[in-house]
C-alpha cells in the first residue's frame, strides 16, 4: 500500500520439534515507500549451524536468487574470529565471497576510556586510569563490567576480579582461547605463557617447551589475531636477530600474568590470596602497561610515521664498562623529527644524565647528526 511506512515483523530465532517458537523476537522496519532499505542485524550468527546445519547454504541460495532485486542490508556478527573467518572468508563455504564490508571492533582509543571513567568517577586519578588500561586495554564488555559495578579505582578493580573463582575475568582467557583454537588451544596457550613471563625470542619458547619448530603457530597469533606482536630495536633490520616477542593484547598479559600463574589458588577457592598477590605486584605490572599507553596516544595522534622502543645488550659506556643501553619510546614525526621518552610512574626517578648517555649511544648507530629530543613521561602526562 502507497501509505505504508512501517512494517512489524516476529523473528523466530528458534523453534521445538513441533515448530512452535521458543525464542522469538518482535521489531520494527521503517522505510519511505520510495527508496527505502532493509537494514537487518544480525548477532551472534555462528549460532545459526547449531540449529540448521544447511542455514549457510539456504542463505547463500537466497541471497545469490534475489539480492538484485531487494533492497537489503544484510549486517551479520559473531564474536569467534576462526569461525567468521571460516564462514565468508574460507573458498569452501557456501557465503564465501559474499560479504562486501568487514568491521574488526577494536577497543576503545585512549581518550575513549578517559571519557567513560570521567563519566562514572568525574575526579579520577592517573592511577586509576591507568589501572581501567592496564586490566581490560580498552575492551568494552570489560569495562562496561567494571563499571557497572562501580569499580573505578585499582583496589575495587582487582577485588572485582577475584571476587570468586567463578568470576568472569577467571573464565575469560581460557574460554577465549578454546574458542578461537579448538583442540589445538593447548600449544598456543603454551606459548603466550612463556610471552607472559617478559619479552622472548622464539628460540626461547621453543627451548622452554621442548618444540623445534613454532614459527607457523608465532604467526598465526601475531598476524591473525595480534594477540603478539615483534618488538625489534627501531632502526633495525627485517630478519633482525634481536627480535623479541610480547603479548601485544592487555587482557591477555594481565590474565597470563595473574590468573593462568596462580591457578592453584583458583582451584582452592583461596581467592583473598590471589587479590594480596596483585595488590602487591601491580606497581611493578602496571609499569609496562604505561609505556604501552604513551605508544598508543603517540599511534593515536598520527603525528608519526615510526615509534617503537631502542636497545643495545653488552655494549660499553663512556666509562669504559659493560653496560646494556634502553629507551622506552623512540619515535621519529612525520617530518623527521626524533624523540625519546623514558617513561617512569615515578618521575623522580627519571635521570636526564643516563637518558642522554643512552642518546648518545643510539645516535652512534642510528639517527646520526639528528638533534633528538628527550624528556620523562609519566602518570600526570596520560
């Protein structure tokens, strides 16, 4: 009909053995009659082969048969990657080629969280923002948790995170992972931690595990899902030997650093020990997660075309000793300009005399004749 401009449907998402719904869900269509587009949602569609294991195929049939002549926007989600990757990425699959758009959520950006905690606690502090950082990295579902239940300071963070074996950050890393690597899950969650236990070559991991060879595994978790990532002195060379590897996603270094470490104390439900454990070490832990927060407000600017962090094992000061040369953050701007940070949750134990020995070093190797600028970044510059 001409005065048509709303169309109620009812979504059967689930029906008995006598095709009666057991889940249904009601909604509303609102278009202009000329012109108008079909916007349909779809969450979670990886349920869908659990209930109708052809569903793939008959969507594909549909599709293929009337796209043309409908007008609709199809908007499908699924929070395993594996399969959706499977599904319309895999030349198998019935949908393969068939999605024209796909989004990868990321997690909030730095003056995101910064929002949503001022909203809930409007007179926060650098450490606690740094503490909603360090334990979700920005993930929305764990912070909305947080949150909601009013955790907007480390101690209430952590108390929420141990408030019981069965709590939802205890479940979180390993779920994840089976879901991601099926029955495969039991090498990859080796891997990450042996990463969790500080920065690491491969030849490390692979002596630590007793394996020859974990370079196809080392790329799938940096490549495919950027749960790792290569940390390479800035400067040096692709196929670099000094190479090393970190758990590149916050969560996943938080849950390997606490929860997978301490598992025994889960099983015995000793959950207060647990919380005495991160309370006491989360100085020390949070120290990383800072210099991690500089890099992605630096990344966030777009004001660089490289930032990364510069080393030099055994090498020999201007004293003529041993010493082993690092800076935090490294990064030159679009116009070749050269900056270097140390950074300190304490500033008072910044020393500009040692940052500059470590300049000089740098300047010998890379960045020569460059007038680099130096400086301390700590908790009151987040």
């Amino acid at each position: 009909k001409k005065e048509t401009t709303r169309c109620r449907y009812i979504y059967n998402w689930k029906l008995d053995d006598n095709d009666k719904p057991i889940i249904s869900f009601y909604g509303e269509k609102i278009h202009s009659r000329l012109g108008y587009k079909w916007v349909n949602p779809v969450h979670e569609i990886l349920k869908f082969d659990n209930i109708n294991e052809g569903i793939f195929s008959d969507m594909q049939e549909l599709w293929d048969k009337y796209k043309k002549q409908t007008n609709v926007c199809l908007i499908v989600s699924g929070s395993i990657f594996r399969m959706m990757e499977k599904i319309f990425k895999d030349e198998e699959q019935p949908l393969f080629g068939r999605d024209d758009c796909t989004i990868k959520l990321k997690p909030f950006n730095t003056e995101t969280i910064k929002e949503i905690l001022g909203d809930y606690k409007p007179e926060y502090t650098p450490e606690d923002l740094l503490a909603l950082w360090t334990i979700t990295g920005g993930v929305a579902r764990y912070i909305e948790l947080f949150m909601n239940n009013g955790c907007t300071d480390v101690k209430k963070m952590i108390h929420y995170v141990c408030s019981s074996g069965d709590s939802y950050f205890v479940d979180e890393g390993k779920k994840i992972l089976i879901q991601e690597f099926g029955k495969q899950y039991g090498t990859y969650f080796s891997i990450l931690d042996q990463i969790a236990h500080g920065d690491v070559t491969q030849s490390e991991i692979e002596g630590a595990l007793g394996m020859k060879s974990l370079g196809g595994q080392m790329k799938i978790l940096e490549e495919k899902y950027g749960i790792i990532k290569k940390k390479r002195p800035i400067g040096a060379k692709e196929g670099s030997q000094t190479v090393r590897y970190e758990i590149q996603d916050n969560f996943f270094r938080f849950w390997f650093r606490y929860i997978q470490r301490y598992s025994a104390l889960i099983e015995l439900q000793n959950m207060p020990a647990l919380e005495s454990i991160m309370i006491n070490d989360y100085t020390t832990f949070s120290g990383i997660a800072l210099e991690r927060w500089f890099r992605q407000k630096m990344m966030e600017s777009c004001r660089y075309k490289q930032i990364g962090g510069w080393w030099q094992p055994n090498s020999v000061n201007s004293k003529g000793n041993n010493d082993d040369f690092e800076i935090d953050i490294v990064a030159e701007t679009l116009e070749g300009d050269v900056e270097a940070y140390e950074v300190k949750r304490n500033p008072q134990k910044y020393s500009p005399v040692r940052l500059e020995e470590k300049v000089s070093e740098m300047k010998r190797r890379i960045f020569r004749g460059k007038e680099i600028t130096k400086g301390c970044l700590s908790m009151e510059d987040m």
